[in-house]
C-alpha cells in the first residue's frame, strides 16, 4: 500500500495569524452519566474533576475529567442517550489517550474483566488497543513505543513521514521511526515491543 502526500507535512510553524498554545479540552455528546463515569473514571483511571449543568443545555450535565497530562475531556450526558454515535464529517472517529508501557498487559485484562472487547494493533509509530465506551464511542489506548519528549514529536514523526515517502511504504514503521530519531539524535532503541497485526484495520 503505496501513498503519495498531496499536502506539507513539517514540524515548522505555520505563518498563520494565530499560534495555539495546546490543547485545552475536548467535548464529546455522551451516553447517560452512570455509564460514562463507570467506564473514564472507574475503568480508566481518569479523575472527575467537575460536574455542572451543560450552560447552553441546562437539561443535560456537563462531567469533566482529568486526562493525565493537564487536559481535560468533558461529555455532555443525559438520561436514555445510548445510541451509537454516527460518523461522519465534523463527527468524533476515535478518542485516543496514553498508557503507561508497563501498564500495556494490566490494561488488556482490566478490559477482559470489565466486558469491554478490544483490539490490538501495531501502528508502525506506536502501539494500540481499540475499545469502545458504552455509548459506542471508539477508544484508542495508546503506547508508545520509542522514549520521545513532548516537544519534539511533532518534529519526529515529521521526519518519520519524509523517510516513509523516500521508501514508498505505505504507513510509517519502525524503520522510519528509528531512522528519524537516529537523526535527530535522539535514542532510536524501542521501550516497547508487542506481538500484534502490523498496519491497518480496527
């Protein structure tokens, strides 16, 4: 599987009119609360941090949880809101947050014991579990497979994806990983390394 870029790809700043700082908080249309706290506080770990009337739909509750990393992840929830999300333009594909490596394995039965299936992928870049949460929502469990900081992942899989199109692959992959990260000076030896269907499919 062969793909040719049809736009830049680069770590570099846009000459935009505005610079984001980061990421502040995502708000996702949720199911009912009971099952929404069950699954992102008491499954995932993730600390409610806020509950309040959503402003604009008062008859709807706004839960706000702690991702982690100082972002937060909000849902708007309600009674009898079970439905599978639909997907399409402007609508959320997935949710993906970081695991610990040395949680990878703990996760997948924790998973196994509360009823959730999943799926489990090598992405060439990093590692990944697929879940979905009561409402229907996909949830990616991601792990990183090499040591990057913060700052420079964007740099990285910038580079990565130069060295994927010099060797016409179709995905980046650890060669391309490590390619870039022996560039950039950075250690090319991986933290993590599954046993999982390399690339494509959910």
């Amino acid at each position: 599987m062969e793909h040719t870029p049809e736009h830049d790809v680069t770590a570099e700043r846009p000459d935009s009119p505005v610079h984001l700082a980061g990421t502040d908080h995502m708000t996702v249309m949720g199911g009912d609360a009971a099952s929404t706290i069950a699954f992102y506080r008491d499954l995932l770990g993730m600390p409610l941090v806020l509950e309040q009337p959503n402003l604009d739909a008062p008859e709807l509750t706004h839960l706000f949880f702690d991702t982690g990393d100082g972002r937060v992840l909000t849902f708007f929830v309600g009674e009898d809101r079970q439905t599978r999300p639909h997907r399409g333009p402007g609508n959320v594909h997935h949710l993906a947050f970081s695991i610990a490596s040395g949680e990878f394995d703990d996760t997948k039965a924790a998973l196994e014991d509360a009823g959730y299936g999943f799926n489990e992928f090598d992405r060439g870049a990093f590692h990944s579990l697929y879940t979905q949460d009561p409402s229907g929502l996909v949830v990616e469990l991601v792990v990183e497979k090499y040591e990057i900081p913060d700052d420079r992942r964007g740099e990285v899989l910038a580079l990565a994806h130069d060295k994927r199109v010099e060797a016409g692959a179709g995905f980046v992959d650890d060669e391309h990983m490590q390619a870039a990260l022996e560039e950039l000076g950075l250690d090319p030896t991986p933290e993590f390394e599954g046993d999982a269907p390399t690339g494509t499919g959910v």
